[in-house]
C-alpha cells in the first residue's frame, strides 16, 4: 500500500507548503487582510507624533525664552506664578471645585 501512495508525497508535501504559506500570506501578521489594521496604526501614530511635535516645539520656544540670554519677564512671571501657586492681587482667581 505505501508502494502505491509514495510517487505522490512529494506532490502532497508541496501541495501542503503551498497552501500553508498561502494562508499565512493572507491571514497572517503581515498578511494582505491584516494591511487595513496596519494603515489605521500607521494613520493614529502618524496622528500621535504630529501632536507630540507641536508639543515638543511650544516646549521649546518657551525653554528658549527662559534661557538667560533671552529671558522673557512675562514667561518667567508666568512659570513663577504656577509652580509656587501665588497670583497677583490684581488677578481674577476662578476655583473649580
């Protein structure tokens, strides 16, 4: 019986890699199904670092402003204000419960 089924195991064999990488190409990680998934990560994280830059250049015209080459009295008020927590007599304080 072996005799009669051998002439085909190696068509069998490659018919059997064939369909695996088939499916994995298509359903895998990296598959052709999954690339709708891979776009809308690529789209928010393209999304998340356009925010982080806006962020990282206010940081860093503030940071510039506060050097002592280039000190801003307004700016430096402003920072000295928030992180001690005094406010002006002349400022309106608004407490949110």
């Amino acid at each position: 019986m072996f005799t009669r089924i051998r002439p085909f195991a190696p068509t069998a064999l490659l018919a059997f890699l064939i369909f695996y990488f088939g499916l994995h190409a298509l359903t895998g990680e990296r598959g052709v199904l999954a690339q709708s998934e891979r776009v809308a990560t690529l789209a928010s994280k393209t999304a998340e670092l356009n925010r982080i830059r806006a962020v990282r250049k206010d940081l860093e015209a503030r940071a510039y402003l506060l050097r002592d080459e280039h000190i801003s009295a307004d700016l430096l008020e402003e920072r000295a204000r928030t992180l001690l927590g005094f406010s002006d007599p002349r400022d309106y304080v608004v407490r949110v419960g």
